[in-house]
C-alpha cells in the first residue's frame, strides 16, 4: 500500500514526456518532491490528519482560445486501485510556481475535494448509488460557482494556512499563471483543455475525514 505521506504522482504521458527538455522533466520531479512536503506540511497543522492524494500531469491546461491557463482541479485520483477525491495539477504551472503559490494552489484544490466528499456523503446517506460531478468550461473559470462548490477554510486547516487561502483568480496564483503561456504554451510544449467532470461509483476516503464532515454538519443542525 502507498504510505500517505507519498500519495503524490507525476503521471509521464509515454509521448508528452518524451517532448520535455531534460530540465524540464528533471525540473517537474523536483516539485512533486516539493509538493509531498507541502502536503505533509498542511496535514500535520490541519484538523483533520489526511489530506487528498495529488497527481501532476505533463501539459499545460488552457482554454481553446489560450487565453489563460488553469493550474489545477478536484477529480478522481486511483490509488493502489482504489479512488479517492483528489487533487490533479497541470506540470507547466507548477513548474513555475514559487513555494507560497504551489501552498495556495493545494489548498485551493484541497477545500474543493472536501466539499467532494460532503456531497458524495450526502448522496450515499440518501440511499443514492454513484456521484456523477461535471464542470462546464464556463463554471470553471466562474468565481461565484468556484467558491460555492469548496468547503470554508476555517473549518478545515490551521489559522496561517487560512490566512493565505486564495480564491478564484487570486494573485498568489498569477504569476506562474502567466509565464505558462509565454515559457510553455508559446513554446509549442504540450498543452490541452482539461477534463472537466468526472463519475464516481466507489469512493475510499478516511474515515477521520468523514467523521469531521458529520461533525460539522451536526454543529450546522445545532
């Protein structure tokens, strides 16, 4: 079983890879590193002991007009053959990103992978089979419809990690953002329009993290 503490991917295309510099594979290597001790980090202040698995892919996500770019999202990570709610991130912003983004970006994601689960907990305690969650390109770049579908902050991470927590079209993410298109997609490097929805028949997840969901929701009732 993969311990928690390494449940953070590169995912190498067998061709989009092979179109990376060795730098830049090289490069992308060392911020998974980097992202596992973020992780670890945010967890061990958290108040709850896990957080989502992560997965890096080699490409640049952009709309169809490449007019921006998107650094990461909530979907379905396969671990050891079982599916969690966790977070995917596009290499080439990542690659980019300065410690205090990339903190960002995984908390960003993080919040919305909770508020993946509420539902998806929610759904099951109905008596409903599966979890069917898609995005429009429109609700992707929506800041009203982004922040609706993450959990509040507070309930979930540590006071410093809070006060840092960017939201939709933050500036803490910009930068990386904008060298995307000038360093990778100008390049002609690998780039697409990223999977927006996904389908969930079974779902594992911690069971700490569930209990604080019901706890929440209890505290919500009272």
């Amino acid at each position: 079983m993969t311990p928690v503490r390494d449940q953070v991917f590169l995912r190498q295309h067998p061709l989009r890879w092979k179109k990376l510099s060795i730098d830049i594979r090289i490069g992308l290597r060392k911020k998974r590193d980097e992202i596992a001790d973020i992780r670890a980090a945010i967890a061990e202040r958290a108040k709850v002991p896990f957080m989502p698995p992560v997965e890096i892919f080699d490409v640049a996500w952009v709309p169809p007009d490449l007019s921006r770019c998107i650094s990461g999202k909530a979907g379905v990570v396969v671990v050891d053959g079982r599916t969690h709610f966790g977070v995917q991130l596009a290499g080439a912003p990542v690659l980019f990103a300065e410690v205090d983004a990339l903190r960002g970006l995984l908390l960003h994601e993080f919040a919305h992978c909770f508020w993946n689960l509420q539902v998806s907990l929610a759904s099951t305690e109905r008596g409903e089979r599966g979890l069917d969650l898609h995005a429009t390109e429109e609700e992707l770049f929506n800041s009203a419809v982004d922040r609706a579908k993450m959990v509040n902050p507070e309930d979930w991470f540590a006071p410093e990690d809070c006060a840092i927590f960017p939201y939709h079209d933050s500036e803490l993410l910009q930068g990386c953002a904008d060298q995307v298109l000038t360093k990778w997609v100008a390049k002609r490097l690998p780039y697409e329009s990223p999977p927006s929805g996904f389908k969930v028949e079974k779902l594992t997840y911690a069971e700490e993290v569930a209990n604080h969901i019901r706890e929440l929701g209890r505290a919500a009732r009272r």
